[in-house]
C-alpha cells in the first residue's frame, strides 16, 4: 500500500491541514547577543498615521495566488494544550524564527512577529538573489521600540511560498544591523491567517551529548539512502531518544499524529503458539533474522515526506519504511508471507 502510493488517499485533509498550522520549526543558531541595532516591534497604520508630532505612512500592498481554494469563514479551532509542549525546555525565550521560499531561493533566518506592522527586509538578501533592480525608490518611517524612528531605503514586492500558498508581500528594505535577514510582521501573517506561537514550538530540543548521538544517527541514514532532506513538509513529527540497556541511545519517530489519521491494515500476524506447534516432529529449528527488514521496502515518492521528522540541524524524510508506522508491522508480515507463499 506504502509502495503504491495509497498513504495519500487515505490521510484527512482536515487533520492535515491543522496539524500544519503553525508548525514551521525553527531554524538556525539561538539569537546572538544584542546587536547594534534591534527593532522589537514596528508600528504600522492607516495612509496618514502620526504618534508624537511624527508622520507615519505605510502600505500593504498584498495579492494573494493561491494553489488551493482559501476559506472565507474560519470553521476549525486551532488551540494550544499540554501535548504541544510536550519536550520542551521551560524556561525558554527563543524567538520564533523560519526558513521561507521568498521568490525562488530559500532565505533562513526569518523572525516571525505579530508585534510588527510591516515587513522588513535587509539589503544584503537582495542582494544575493539579485534583485537590487527591482527595489522601488519609496521610503516611509517606521517607529520601532522606545519610539525610536527609522527610515526605510525602498521597498520591494516578492512572493512567499508557504502552506501551499503563495503569497506576494511587500517588504520594506532596512540596512540596520539585525540578527535576521528578515521580519515578518502581521500583514504577511493576517493574510495567512496563521497562528505563529514563540511559546509553543515544535521541535524538541535535546542537550548537546544526545544532540550529537542525534547528529551520527542522521549522518548513517543520510549515507545509507535511507532519509533525505525535506523542504515544506505539511506533517512533521518529532524525534525520542530511547536509552538502550547498553547505555547507549537510539532514535525514534513518534509518528503518533500520522498514526491517528491512517486506518488500520487488518492484515493477519502470526500467533506465536501456532508458529511452535508448526515446529513438532522437526530435528531443527532455523531463525531468519532479517537485518532491517523494514528498511528494505522503499516508500513511494509522494508518501515520503508525510515520513518527515524535525532535529536540531534540518527536516528529513524516510525514503523507505520506518519503524513506528502504524501498519509497517502488517506491510512486512503481508511481505514476507508473498515472499514464501510457495
């Protein structure tokens, strides 16, 4: 079923769609110590806005291009309860922080914040997608924290690929030194009508001794063909270390959330009493022990990424099946029982 690509048909849409929501990870180093020069949160308004005798103007410009049919009426609940943060290290002040495809380069390093009226982004990310052409000669003043007054150099409209939506936001061009390439305030994140969430966030995160074991066990699957890199992925699944009886660790999937959408495969396993009454009236008894069996059925193509679990260092995929599946214990079986049906 896996290798025919049926996992797509039977996965909810609904499910899917708000397991998504808010679930970008965060990526890159933590946040560096102060910079030179930090806006905590930029004030935005209507044509002709003016906060202490100061001039404000600012535009939204937004066109949305959608790949799939956008919602008039908000109909799902989205809420936050224990299980979101569920391996998280608390305390925790990490800003929530993304990789986007902005045109068609992914930029990292990207600050989501809800505090902000507009969109910045700094020069130098034009600058290595070459689009300094582009940049309309347009400046506005932005207030940023402690009314501390910034002008921008231009502003420039690029389209934002996320969700399956592809959005094009203007951004406003700042040179000012900033941990970030870029900011994403609320005119991009209204139209999305995301959640962004700085307390609740996806990716658990693991001391720097079983960070590296995380690091080995990656590099082996990377190496071996078992796993690739995943971009944009619409399921994401954390990571459990598991310490083994030789003290050492090894690295699951909680596939939990994929498991609850997928039905179950009734296929017959074989009863243990039955397997030793077959054995009566034999001399000898023979073990095959199939060295990870599970990793020898390649998963198809459009299912691999519905496989994708988050780390420290990227998103990937399994390109064969994984264990914790929910119906990789009855795939195998079925399998093996082809396998030696004659």
């Amino acid at each position: 079923m896996l290798n025919q690509g049926h996992l797509k048909e039977l996965l909810s849409d609904k499910r899917r769609d708000n397991f998504a929501r808010g679930c970008n990870p965060p990526q890159g180093p933590p946040k560096p110590p102060s910079p030179a020069h930090t806006i905590q949160m930029i004030i935005g308004g209507g044509e002709d806005t003016v906060i202490n005798h100061v001039k404000f103007t600012t535009t939204h410009k937004l066109k949305r291009t959608v790949s799939h049919e956008r919602y008039d009426n908000l109909e799902d609940d989205i809420i936050f309860d224990k299980s979101d943060n569920d391996g998280l290290c608390f305390p925790h002040y990490d800003a929530l922080v993304i990789t986007l495809r902005i045109a068609d380069t992914d930029v990292k390093r990207i600050m989501v914040d809800d505090g902000s009226g507009a969109c910045i982004v700094h020069p130098r990310v034009l600058m290595q997608m070459r689009l300094e052409d582009k940049l309309i000669l347009r400046c506005i003043t932005l207030m940023g924290f402690n009314n501390a007054v910034e002008r921008t150099s231009g502003e420039i409209v690029l389209p934002i690929l996320a969700g399956g939506v592809t959005l094009e936001t203007t951004f406003h061009v700042m040179n000012q030194e900033t941990a970030y390439n870029a900011i994403i305030g609320r005119p991009w994140i209204h139209a999305m009508r995301a959640i962004p969430s700085s307390f609740y966030q996806m990716r658990r995160k693991f001391n720097a001794a079983i960070n590296e074991t995380v690091n080995e066990e990656v590099d082996k699957l990377l190496a071996n063909g078992s796993i690739r890199e995943s971009k944009y992925p619409q399921w994401v699944a954390n990571v459990v270390m598991v310490k083994k009886k030789n003290e050492k660790w090894r690295m699951c999937v909680d596939f939990t959330d994929l498991n609850k959408t997928c039905p179950k495969d009734s296929f017959p396993l074989p009863h243990i009493d039955q397997l030793i009454d077959a054995i009566t009236g034999h001399e000898l008894l023979s073990f095959l022990d199939a060295y990870s069996g599970y990793n020898q059925i390649l998963m198809a193509e459009e299912d691999q990424e519905k496989t994708t679990f988050i780390t420290h260092r990227g998103t990937y995929c399994y390109k064969v099946m994984s264990f914790g599946l929910k119906n990789a214990g009855a795939m195998y079986q079925r399998l093996v029982t082809k396998l030696f049906k004659e």
